[in-house]
C-alpha cells in the first residue's frame, strides 16, 4: 500500500482495514465465498480450496490457557458512545497454564464473526461459524502455571476484533507472559458482552470528534484502567498472582502500536513498548518516553523517509530502540489475518507467506520482551540475521 493510499486509509479512520485485511475479510472470508465456481462444497458447506484456519502452534515451553474479563469503567462515560453509559471493555487473559486443564477456546463468538464478515465481506456467503471455530492452542480457564510472569497489554487495530492477534498472545503466554489482549468497544465490528449482546464498531467509517489521535488517546485510557484492574488491591482477574507488576509491557498493532507509545507517554507503570505498522498519529512527545524501549516493527513503506511520523518518532525516542522494516509484508502480516488468508485458498503473491509473517512477527516481538522484561540477551535484535533476509535493521 503506497503513502498516498495509506493518508486516505488514515482520513476514513481506515488504517486498520488496508488491503490485505480488506481482502481477507472481503477477499478472504469474500475468498471464502468467491473460491472455485463449480458449484462443488465440502461436508462443511465450503468450496474445495477452502480450510478451517489454523494457528501455528506456540513455541515455547508452557501450555496456555485463556479466560476472559468483562471490565467497566464506572469513572468514564464511553467515549464513542455515551449513551451507552460507562466505558466496557471485554479482555482476553493468556497465560502459562498447566499442561492437559481447561476446554477449548474458541476464536471469537459467532456473532462477532457475523458482524466482521457483514462489515469487511458482505455477501460473502462465507460461514461465520467457520472463522469461530478457527484452529487455536490455548484452554479455556485452564490452571495456572506457577509462578509470577510479567504482563503484556496488547491492542489490535482499528476494525481488527482483538481475536486477530490471538497467534502473537499464545506465542508470548507459551514463553512465560500473561497477556492482557484488549478489544477496544465500538472500535470493531462487534464486541460480545457476556449478557450476550454484541456492540458494533461505531468510528469504523466516520471519524470521532478529535480525529486519529483522539483513538490513541482514548485506547491510552483504557489501557491504564485495564493495568489499574489487574494490578490493583482488589484485582478483577482471579489469577492476578500470576502478574510481575514491576514487569510491564504493551505492544500494539496499528492504531493499537500508536496507542503503546500514547500509553507509556502517559502512563510510568509500562516499562517497554512495540509499534506493529502503525502511524503515530499521536505523536510520541519530544522529550521521549523517560528513557524506556521502544521497538518499532512495520512493513517497507515504514522505511525512513516514506512515514513522517516514524522520523520524529524515532529521533524523540531516547532510551534503547530498534526501526526494523519487512521486506514483502504488508499491514495484515503483523496478525493472524494471512492465516485466515491461506485457509481460504487466497495466499496473497508477493506478500509473505502466513508461516513466514507469523514467525517474524512472533520472533522479533518475542525476543524484544524477552530483553527488555527479563533481562536476556538477544543476539536476533543485535543487527541482521543470515535466517530472517526480510527483516531490515534501520538505522536513520
């Protein structure tokens, strides 16, 4: 996607939803739908060349296991919808559990799996209980491991359900994280409350008052209250003893990586950041985040030069920081979407491979936590390696 797309994608509050997504969830799920002609489906109701979707499994040494908290912020009325009353947040828990405990979770209820394919692929055809039954690894309520982990927040992008980072929440709850994956409300296609109704995106196509970077700003507030509610005197997770509060990170994709830096901008407790491909639209402050890391990761067209934002936001940056760019991904390949993508027999030319996206993605995300929150040495984020040729190391 080139600069000029992008600027329009960002004046429709469309960042999160570029071309790839677009086609995954008009091209994907409409792939789904548009597959081979021949009128011949599976037992499932599916064209031939299409496949239940099917994360990679983790890689590290711990079973994962999920659960899921319905928080409410009775201090703040929604700022997208004040009708509604008091901020909602809905947070998908990942964490080290005991291997063999707890059911499966599945990727996302029915009815947000409806609403994104009405809203990305209409009239795709394409089942919404296919996308919800997406193959995943973690177990619903499993057991805690033991011990205490640091936490990391993530935030997905605008238009992007909080499911479709659930490949890089496993990875890092396998390799000794609790993760804290945030849907944030009326910023997505639906979010499923466990009274059963779902609310739609509201600023998916009209631009809130304040634009942009009002979004950044806004995912900083919740993000703060999700961190207040989980490492609290009265925490709402049930196994908030798992959580190294002095150990805290947050990654984001999108709007969801501006929102890491506006989070660690305004709020000490986040000791390290990532921003996946997204614009800083609320611009990192010129006196740097207090000396705290920050990896920027994105596709080619976040190159020096090509995004203004990421030129001041890498010379604002003043603690220890990375520009890593990738050769052939585009704004999808930091999620699950090519995943999604290569199940519906729509694997995009030129762009990478899902493997390959998921790999890169988990690697170098991975690897900068492991640094920055548990003090070990990573050789992968020293410079260029002879096994990741598509990552390169920008040095502005």
């Amino acid at each position: 996607m080139n600069r000029i797309r992008r600027a329009a994608a960002a004046a429709a509050l469309a960042l999160a939803l570029p071309l790839h997504l677009a086609e995954v969830a008009s091209a994907a799920p409409a792939a789904f739908a548009a597959a081979p002609s021949t009128g011949t489906h599976s037992a499932m109701g599916m064209p031939h060349m299409m496949s239940v979707p099917r994360l990679p499994r983790p890689t590290g040494p711990h079973a994962v296991g999920r659960s899921t908290l319905h928080l409410v912020d009775t201090r703040r009325a929604d700022p997208w919808a004040p009708a509604a009353g008091a901020r909602q947040l809905m947070v998908s828990m990942y964490y080290p559990a005991r291997p063999a405990t707890g059911g499966p979770a599945p990727y996302m209820t029915t009815e947000e799996a409806r609403l994104f394919l009405d809203e990305k692929a209409p009239g795709s055809g394409y089942p919404p209980e296919v996308l919800t039954g997406t193959r995943t690894w973690a177990h619903t309520d499993a057991q805690p491991a033991p011990g205490r982990f640091p936490l990391v927040l993530l935030s997905p992008g605008l238009g992007f359900p909080r499911a479709t980072l659930t490949g890089l929440s496993e990875e890092l709850a396998s390799r000794g994280y609790v993760v804290a994956l945030v849907d944030h409300t009326y910023e997505t296609p639906g979010v499923t409350f466990p009274d059963g109704h779902t609310a739609p995106c509201v600023i998916c196509d009209v631009p809130p008052p304040g634009g942009t970077p009002a979004v950044a700003r806004s995912r900083a507030r919740d993000s703060s209250f999700v961190l207040d509610q989980l490492t609290g005197r009265h925490p709402a997770w049930p196994a908030a003893h798992m959580i190294d509060r002095k150990r805290i990170g947050m990654a984001g994709h999108s709007i969801g990586g501006d929102a890491a830096a506006a989070t660690m901008a305004e709020d000490g407790r986040v000791r390290a950041g990532v921003n996946m491909d997204g614009t800083f639209f609320e611009r990192i402050p010129a006196a740097g985040l207090g000396g705290r890391p920050f990896l920027m990761l994105g596709a080619d067209y976040m190159a020096p030069g090509r995004d203004e934002t990421w030129d001041s936001g890498w010379a604002a940056l003043n603690g220890w920081k990375r520009w890593l760019t990738v050769t052939s991904a585009d704004h999808g390949s930091f999620t699950d979407m090519p995943v999604l993508s290569e199940a519906a027999g729509r694997p995009h030319p030129g762009v990478l491979s899902a493997p390959r996206s998921e790999e890169i993605t988990r690697g170098y995300v991975s690897a900068f936590f492991d640094l920055q929150l548990k003090g070990i040495a990573q050789p992968l984020l020293d410079g260029p390696s002879a096994k990741n040729p598509e990552v390169t190391f920008q040095h502005p």
